[in-house]
C-alpha cells in the first residue's frame, strides 16, 4: 500500500536523528566571552599564555565523546584531553591549555574530534 498523506508530511518534517551533532566553528585564541567561545581568534600566543579552543556545534546528542590532542611541530601528542557530552541545539565546548612553566617557543596544534571524527584542526605558534 502507498503511504498515507500524514506519514508523507510526518516524514518530511521529522526531526534530526539523535546523535546528530555537527560542528560549525573551531576557534583558538588566548581569551574566552562569557559564553565560553573565544573571544578573538589568534595564530600567535605568547610563553605565558592560557591557550583555549572553542568548538561551536548544532544538533542533539544523548552522548557524544569530545576529545582534543595537543601536539607540538612534529607531531607528538604532549597532551589530550575528553569528555563527554549532552547537546540540543547550538552550544560551545572550551578547552583549555597553560602548561606549568608556559610554553616553549616553536608551533603547536590542537585537533578536536567528536565520537573519533576529526572537527578540525587548529595550528598556533609561540614566539
């Protein structure tokens, strides 16, 4: 049997599928807003700075894994952090790097994934 004119229109205006976070926006900077985004997107840090990054999402999620890997010029993962999450609707992940001593001068990145897949990398250098 053809489906019914209700179960088209049901159909067509179903919400997104839980577990349907997407991200929009990855920011890295040395301040945060009030909203925990950062505030003003930088490439340079200095020694002494708190390093945050900001992922910007959509969707819903009941769970979803966030996971960040700190890596110097080569490659190396010098730390990482995760957790997990709980979405509906646009939201803002920070996270958050100082390392006692601050930084040593040279370039950096941080890579942000949700459930294993990458959103996004961010490079940064300390002069």
């Amino acid at each position: 049997p053809a489906p019914s004119a209700d179960t088209a229109v049901a159909d067509a205006v179903a919400p997104r599928p839980p577990g349907s976070l997407e991200a929009v926006a990855l920011e890295l900077g040395t301040a945060v807003d009030a909203d925990g985004r950062v505030a003003a997107p930088s490439e340079r840090v200095r020694a002494g700075d708190a390093v945050h990054v900001s992922l910007v999402t959509v969707g819903d999620a009941d769970a979803a894994d966030l996971a960040i890997a700190w890596r110097d010029a080569s490659g190396t993962e010098i730390d990482a952090d995760e957790r997990e999450i709980t979405a509906a609707g646009p939201a803002v992940h920070t996270f958050s790097r100082q390392p006692e001593g601050g930084w040593a001068p040279g370039r950096y990145e941080a890579e942000v994934r949700i459930d294993g897949e990458s959103a996004g990398v961010r490079a940064f250098e300390v002069r």
